[in-house]
C-alpha cells in the first residue's frame, strides 16, 4: 500500500516544482489525511480504505498537496 501511495503521489508532483513531497501510509482505522509544512502527507488506512479507486486517492493526496503549496500551514 505504501508503494502504491508513494507511486501515485510522485506522479502528481508538477515537473520542474521545487517543492519536494513525501506520502506516509499510517496504521489507522480513523479516515484521515493530514499535511506537515515539510510537505510529508500522512493517509491513514481507514482514508484508503473508503476509497474506489486509484483517482480518488490521487484526488485527496492532490488535495493534500494544495495545502503545502498554498502554505496553509501558515494560518495555524
């Protein structure tokens, strides 16, 4: 699961970006995703678990992604 979350998250990273990504699966039940300012993602097993298919778990790591360029973590 870890590969396929990795795999999908490095294909969305935009060529060129300078920012650099990292996507941890984490061992719980609890859907969530959570982003660091270093840009690390977490995706919880329990997120992956309710999802169909290969684009919706590109679609939350994307949105993860937002977070970081839009350095949301600068609101908190």
């Amino acid at each position: 699961m870890q590969d396929l979350v990795n795999r999908i998250g490095q294909k969305l990273v935009p060529e060129g970006s300078e920012l650099l990504f990292a996507f941890k699966v984490v061992p719980d039940p609890i859907p969530s995703a959570e982003t660091l300012a270093t840009g690390t993602i977490y995706v919880s097993t329990g997120m992956i678990s309710m999802l169909d298919n290969e684009a919706q778990l590109a679609y939350v790591l994307a949105h993860e992604m937002a977070h970081v360029a839009k350095e949301h973590w600068k609101e908190r």
